[in-house]
C-alpha cells in the first residue's frame, strides 16, 4: 500500500511527507518535485510556457507511475484532485488530506522565499482571496478522496507524521474525514 498526502499550497504535505517517510522508512516522492525534474524547470515556468491544462496532462501522468509504487509516501500537488481521473487513481491509496485554516496557509506561503519562485498564481486574485476561493471549490474534492484528514494548523510536522504512522500501523481504516486534531 502506498501513502498519498493530498492538500491546498502549504498544508505541509512536502515536509509531513518526508518526516512519515523517515517514521515508516520508506521512500517519500514529492509529485511536484518529480514533475519539475522531468521537464527541467519550474513548475512556474511550466505554466508560462505551456499553460495549465499541460500542467495538469503531465501531473496525471506521473500520478499514474507513482500509484504503482509500494510502501512510498507520495507528496501531492494541492491540484491533483481537480481532474476525476487522478481521483480514481487515489481510490484505493491510503489518502490523507492535511489542511489548515486559509489564513494560516497564507502565512506559510507568505513566509516561505520559494513559494513565489516555484508556484505559480492560479487566478488574478490576491494571494489570500484565491487561496480561500480554491480551498472551496476543492474541499469536496479533498473530502471524496481523502481516508483521513488532519488540520495541520496546530501541529509539528513531526507530530502530522506520527499520527498518520499511527493510523497506518492501525491498518488505516476508513475513517468518516475527521482527525484527533480539529480546530474549529
């Protein structure tokens, strides 16, 4: 079984994913990191020069090979779940979704330097309108594909980590989309 941590910009799937790895010593896949590498550029420039919709064909495509892994933490683009095929794909993944308050995901873009370089704007909106009105028009997608959902906002990332080593070592059952850990 595989691992999928799906979830908006700044939820902490790259850091919580490499973290669970360690705890489950397997190995942790960033979806992003992979696509960046096969086109030799950023994901930014990847949607300058070939726009989104060609963003999306090649995230679906590494999707695709990255689900035949086994005993892996993959890392996922916030957008993944926008296309029903990569739904499908999820399906029987062991899928968390770490989210956060769109104010604190706001915060951690704002506050990392790579942020601006590597990600681009998916909207003309400022950065916090558009981070509000695309965690709604994904959340039911989250929801639908996620096992377990975890509201990183007041957690370590080694703490994320170890809750879902412990749901994984619990034979990661279906659970309703809650977690130990809801803010309000």
């Amino acid at each position: 079984m595989t691992i999928a941590l799906i979830g908006y910009r700044g939820a902490g799937k790259s850091a919580v994913g490499h973290t669970l790895a360690r705890l489950l010593q397997w190995p942790c896949i960033d979806s992003d990191e992979e696509i960046e590498k096969r086109a030799g550029c950023s994901i930014q420039e990847i949607f300058l020069r070939h726009g989104e919709a060609v963003f999306r064909q090649w995230e679906s495509q590494v999707l695709r090979e990255l689900v035949t892994k086994r005993h892996t933490v993959l890392a996922l683009g916030g957008g993944v779940v926008l296309l029903p095929e990569n739904r499908r794909l999820l399906a029987p993944l062991a899928t968390v979704w770490l989210t956060a308050p769109a104010s604190v995901l706001y915060e951690r873009l704002a506050a990392d330097p790579k942020s601006a370089v590597r990600r681009p704007a998916l909207t003309h909106l400022g950065d916090r309108e558009e981070i509000e009105r695309l965690l709604e028009q994904r959340r039911p997608l989250y929801e639908e594909c996620a096992r377990l959902r975890i509201d990183t906002s007041g957690l370590s990332v080694e703490e994320v980590a170890r809750q879902i080593a412990r749901w994984w070592q619990l034979g990661a059952p279906p659970m309703p989309v809650a977690s130990e850990h809801e803010s309000g």
